[in-house]
C-alpha cells in the first residue's frame, strides 16, 4: 500500500504560533492563565493545555467575575482573534491579555475597520457562528453583512440599495471556501453591474474586493483536491468541529468514494475499516490546521503496521 500524506498536514503558522506562545507562558509565569474559548479545535491539545494548567472559558464576562477574587490572570486570545469590545472590556478591568490572534486574522480586523471609518460597508463572506467571522465582526462599526449562504447575499444587497450605500467592501473568514468565495463574489460583482448601469449615476456602487482566504488554507485545500484524486481511500484528520478540516472532507468527497474523517488514530482501530482500507493501493492522508504532528505520525503507523 503507498501511503500519500500531504505537505500542508496539520498546524498551519497561527496554530502553531499560538499553541507555541501559550506553552512557553506557561513556562515562565505564575499566574492563572485563561483562554477564551478552545485554542484550537482539536480535544488532544486542549486536554494537553489543560493538564499545563490553562482552563478555557467562552464568556468574557465569567473572566471579569473571577478577576475579581484573583487579580493575577492572564487571558490568551486564540489565533481566531475576538472582537474589539472583547480587548476594550479586559483592558478596563486591568487583565493581562496574551494576544495570539493570527496575524493574517490581525489584518482582516485593520483592514475592517479602516474601511468602516472610511464609510464603507462590509461584507464579510464566512460562517456566522465562527469565532473569526464573530471577531472579524466586531471590528467592522456595525456597518457589516455576514453572507454564508447564497441566500445572504440578496439580503445584503437589498440592505445597502435601500440605504443608499455605495461604498462596499467584500472580505472573507480566513478558512472559507474558495470555490463558494468566488461564486458569491460573481453573484455580488453581476448585481453591482447591473445596479450601476440601470442607475447611472455619478455615484456609482463601487466595490472594493480582498481575497482573505488564508494561504494556507488555499494550499492545503488544492492539496487534498489533487491527492484525493490519486487515491481510493483518503483519511482526513482533525477536529470534527474544526471548520477547516471539514471542508478538506468536502473536498476529497468530490473525487473520492471512501473519504472518513477522523480525530484520532483509535476510530481506525476497527477491523471492518481496516478491512477497506486494506483493500487499497493508494490511501491519501490530509489534516486540518488544528491537527498536531503527533495526531498525523500516529496514523501512519497504524497504517504501516
Ligand atoms: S488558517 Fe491561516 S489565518 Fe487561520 S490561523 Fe492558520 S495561518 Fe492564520
């Protein structure tokens, strides 16, 4: 059996960076260290970040309750960034803030909101319930759509036609999909066409694009498309609520007919499955930016044994 595993395999440089820079804080402070929601969405890290002494919370607010009885915490903010009222409500209360937000994230947030007080409105191509999309968001004044469907895209359109709005910039969560980015942007760059030329007007609609899709992401995901051509089983390894390990799932869906995704190398430990993969001359192996090293090695070796 040849076994292919992808160059662009697990951490991507935010991930690691933030992992990293929390593990050598650990090292060297004292005080109570929180994180504002999981580091990254993958259970063996976390666990491991646990057991160093880190306790992950989702609420804000739950950090400030606590700094009241303990004034020696720090809160690490994950590569997914947060919104601006996060760093605002923290520095008012005097906590420490480790800010590891990605800098490819750190520049979708300046990006915003230069545009915002430029008078631009924003559409911001991602999933709503995302931590990024949420703290990319929170930097955009108010004056921003989150389109996630096809469906958002007419809604947001209606909204700035009926207030009038013709500055729009279009920006996107870092780990969405590039196919749908560039339907929506087709779908949005035909209305303006049109609006503009029915309108004409001196003050036509103008749109500003940046493709924010993350390099990384953008590799990873032509990667799993090439390998999972090649092959007649593909293992995606990551966190089942990781957004982008699920798309490269998609992806190999599409050229492949036996794909499963996986967070360890003990859902492989099943002999049915076993059985199929067994069967193949060629198995891909692909994993999310979420997904250690370790996660990877100890696949292979199952696969070698
Ligand atoms: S996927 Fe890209 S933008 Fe997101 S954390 Fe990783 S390197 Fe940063």
């Amino acid at each position: 059996m040849e076994i292919l595993v992808g160059k662009m395999a697990g951490f991507c440089y935010g991930v690691n960076n933030a992992v990293t820079k929390t593990m050598e804080y650990l090292e060297k402070s004292n005080k109570q260290v929180y994180c504002l929601g999981e580091i990254v969405h993958n259970k063996q890290v976390v666990k491991e970040l646990e057991e160093k002494g880190v306790t992950f919370i989702d609420d804000v607010e739950q950090i400030i309750e606590l700094n009241k009885e303990n004034k020696d915490i720090t809160v690490v903010i994950r590569a997914h960034g947060e919104p601006k009222i996060t760093y605002d409500v923290l520095e008012k209360n005097n906590i420490e803030i480790l800010d590891l937000t990605c800098p490819s994230v750190l520049t979708i947030h300046k990006t915003v909101e230069k545009y915002a007080n430029m008078g631009y409105y924003i559409f911001l191509i991602g999933q709503k319930n995302h931590p990024e999309t949420i703290g990319t968001y929170g930097f955009c004044k108010g004056k921003c759509s989150i389109i996630e469907n096809i469906e958002d895209i007419d809604l947001s359109i209606k909204y700035v036609t009926e207030n009038n709005l013709k500055k729009v910039l279009i920006v996107a969560q870092t780990t969405f999909s590039l196919e749908k980015f560039n339907k929506f942007i087709n779908k949005i760059k035909e209305f303006v066409n049109k609006y503009n030329a029915v309108e004409k007007t001196n003050n036509p609609m103008e749109l500003e694009i940046k493709n924010t899709i993350c390099n990384a992401t953008k590799l990873r995901q032509e990667e799993t498309n090439e390998i999972s051509k090649q092959v007649e089983y593909m293992i995606i390894i990551g966190g089942k609520n990781s957004s982008n390990t699920k798309k490269l799932y998609d992806v190999s869906k599409e050229n492949c007919n036996n794909v499963i995704l996986i967070e360890t190398y003990k859902e492989l430990q099943n002999e049915d499955l076993i059985d199929k993969i067994k069967k193949s001359q060629k198995v891909g192996i692909m994993a999310g930016a979420s997904t250690p090293k370790k996660s990877i090695d100890d696949v292979i070796n199952i696969l070698k044994k």
